[in-house]
C-alpha cells in the first residue's frame, strides 16, 4: 500500500532503473507514514561512505505535543540495501546528467519500504512530447469509448 508518493516523477524524469529499498525510521515516523503524512518533494538519494541515505524527506512528528524536542523532520534516512546495489546507485551518481531519487513509500506487510530509481532529467520538449502524447491517447480511448 502507497503512503507517500511523488507524483510529478514521471513528469520531471525519465527513470532508467529502480530498486525497492528498506528504511531505517523512528517508530513515530512510521506513525506519520501510515497516517500519510510526508513528502518526497525535493527529496535524492546520497551514498556516502558505503551506505545510501535519503536526503531533503519531510516526515512531521506524529503528535506534536509529544515529538521530541531536538527531533529533524529533514534528517537523513538510511536505505537498507545489499552491497551490489550500492555499488550500483555509487557508480550511476558519479555519471553526469544521472541523479538518484525516490519514487513512493510504501509498505510491504509489517515493512516500510521506498521505491527509489535512478533519472535523467527531462527536458521543456520532452516534456511537452509526453504531454501530447498523453493527449492523443486520452482522446483515442475516448473516440473509441463512445463508439
């Protein structure tokens, strides 16, 4: 089940490969997830010192009369990933024009997991082709709908 999502993806980026990636959270960071509070908004993902983190998620305390007073909803949140794939998204981030981001959280039984995926960026035409593209196969189901 999707609890957050970041919808303009496929809008902005062209994705090439993704991975699904476990995350290491606080318990009342999960309370927020499930109660789908969060953004990927501007959200990427870093790998440093052989380990990826999630960097620029927003998730706000579940209760904010209780959240602890030192608490970051920005802070850097580690992947859970095996060593190949981090070897992979290290090698995929030091290619100009490439950049690693997250697609969705969701959960898989009783884990919260992200969908992260590694774009390139698209550019004003390409967005406007897909745009159109979109639009001529709206109006073709549409004709064929009310056939």
């Amino acid at each position: 089940m999707t609890l957050v999502e970041y919808k303009k993806v496929f809008l902005k980026y062209a994705p090439l490969q993704s991975f699904s990636a476990g995350l290491e959270l606080l318990g009342t960071e999960v309370k927020a997830l499930r109660s789908r509070l969060g953004s990927l908004d501007g959200a990427r993902v870093v790998v440093r010192g052989g380990e990826a983190f999630i960097v620029g998620m927003t998730i706000p305390p579940y209760q904010s009369a209780n959240a602890a007073k030192n608490y970051d909803p920005e802070r850097a949140r580690r992947l859970l990933l095996t060593k190949k794939e981090v070897a992979e998204l290290l090698v995929a981030e030091s290619k100009k024009g490439l950049t690693i981001i997250p697609i969705e959280v969701y959960t898989n039984k009783r884990f919260v997991k992200a969908r992260i995926a590694i774009v390139r960026g698209k550019g004003k035409a390409d967005r406007r082709e897909d745009l159109k593209k979109r639009d001529a196969l709206r109006e073709a189901t549409r004709l064929l709908k009310n056939r």
